[in-house]
C-alpha cells in the first residue's frame, strides 16, 4: 500500500527507501545479513515530516525487496561502478542478503514490479500530474540517506548533503543553485553537486524540464543526523539542526517559479 499525503504547493516529496516492510513471502528468503535491513534510509519520513505544505509519496516496501529507485528494465545507473540492482543481492558492503539458492528468479523479479515497483510510480505520476495541473509545473525532490563510509560503493568520506540533478539535466538551473546556495549558506555542512550520486532513476525518469517537471535528489550522510551504526538511533540535536537548513531548501523550493 503507497502512502500518500497529498498537498497544495508545487513540491512532491518521494521517500522510496524508508520501508522497512518484507512480505511475509518473501522474508524467510534471507539471510541474517538481509533481515537486518542495514541500508534502510533511516529516520527520512520522520526528519522531513512537517517542515512545509508538500506532497509526499512513499512505500513501505524495503529495498532490499524492489529497489524503486531503479529502471525497472534492470540497466545500472552507474556503469563501471559497484551499486546495488533492482532487486538486490548484496547489501552496501557488498555481502550477500539472501539464503543460498533464494535469490529471486527473473520471473520473480518481474512479480515484485508489478506489485511494488510500479505502485509506486503509478502514485508519483499521478501527484506530478494533479500539481501540474494546479501549479503549470512540479517540483519533484527525492528523499535519501545513507552511511558516510562504504568503501564497496565510494570511496572516502561522502560530503554531509549530496545533490543530484543528472549532471544538471533534471531540472531548472535556477532550481540546482536555489539548493546548493542554502547549503553554502548554512555554513555546517560540506556539500557537493552532482558527486557520486548525481540521482537515482526517479530523479532521472521524472526530471524532464521541457514539459515543466524538475526533479532533484538529496542524499545525506546519516551522520547529520543519527548513528550510523546499529541500532541506528536517532539524534534529536543533530536533526533540529539539520532540520532548520532542510526546511528552508523546501521552503525556498515551494516558493519558486519558472523564469
């Protein structure tokens, strides 16, 4: 079941990767290593919950399940590059999730994106559209966070707030500077546009300016605001803080118009 908030500004927000759900169907398919769900974007839904009137789109499906983040048709976003696939068999630290002879069969993996993967694009489809509609344009902003050191995907330390904008491709210039001047401004974080995760397939899918849909990702190093060792907890000082920068990117965000 896609959750889904509808509201009236020109912002979308997508959370494809805070589910921590596994099908009963499903579940006993993995190892120790899968069921602890250790890429799970922690703590996203609750860290942007509230900041300003937006839309937000998420599912409860883990990733480890469906990436939905990812082309459907499997090609890798990064060639050449260690990541994760549609429907992944090895965590961040490239170890195997799934019991010996239980990873999913390409059948399989056809049936979870009929019943996971295209829910949840059906659902940002239609607020995209229903936005364009009020607004003549809509901003789509992606929602992530992940560990600030896995040597299996990058390496070093990731910078604290990764944008991605498709090397500037998913949306209005003016929209891609808007955001990094905000993170400039806050003057706490280190910041990089376009690094190692310049978007993922929804930033890429959906990001198609000349029929007025923007799309942008932020992926945050986890350490801005919680553990980023289980049990991954929480860290209400460092959030507030991150908070107050976040809710002046959607801000500024929800405020702006085509030139």
């Amino acid at each position: 079941m896609i959750e889904i908030t509808e509201g009236s500004s020109p912002l979308v927000l997508g959370l494809p990767h805070t589910g921590t759900t596994l099908p009963e169907d499903i579940a006993g398919d993995f190892n120790e290593v899968g069921r602890a769900l250790a890429d799970t974007d922690w703590h996203i839904h609750d860290l942007y919950a509230g900041l300003v009137d937006a839309t937000i789109v998420r599912t409860p499906i883990h990733r480890y399940v469906i990436d939905v983040n990812r082309d459907p048709s499997g090609d890798s976003l990064y060639p050449g590059q260690n990541t994760t696939t549609l429907c992944p068999l090895t965590d961040f630290d490239g170890r195997p999730i799934y019991a010996e002879g239980k990873a999913p069969k390409p059948s399989e993996i056809e049936r979870r994106c009929a019943v996971y993967h295209a829910p949840y694009h059906a659902a940002l489809e239609a607020q995209l559209a229903r936005i364009k509609a009020q607004h003549g344009f809509a901003i789509l902003y992606d929602c992530h966070s992940i560990r600030g050191n896995i040597p299996f995907l990058f390496d070093g330390r990731l910078p604290d707030l990764n944008i991605g904008t498709n090397s500037g491709s998913s949306c209005a210039t003016s929209i891609e500077t808007l955001v990094e001047q905000a993170c400039i401004r806050a003057g706490k974080y280190s910041h990089v546009v376009n690094g190692r995760f310049k978007g993922g397939w929804t930033t890429r899918h959906y990001g198609r300016v000349a029929e007025h849909l923007h799309a942008i990702q932020m992926e945050l190093a986890q350490a801005t605001y919680m553990a980023e060792a289980p049990p991954w907890t929480f860290r209400p000082e460092k959030a507030n803080k991150l908070r107050d920068l976040l809710r002046e990117i959607l801000t500024t965000l929800t405020n702006w118009k085509p030139a």
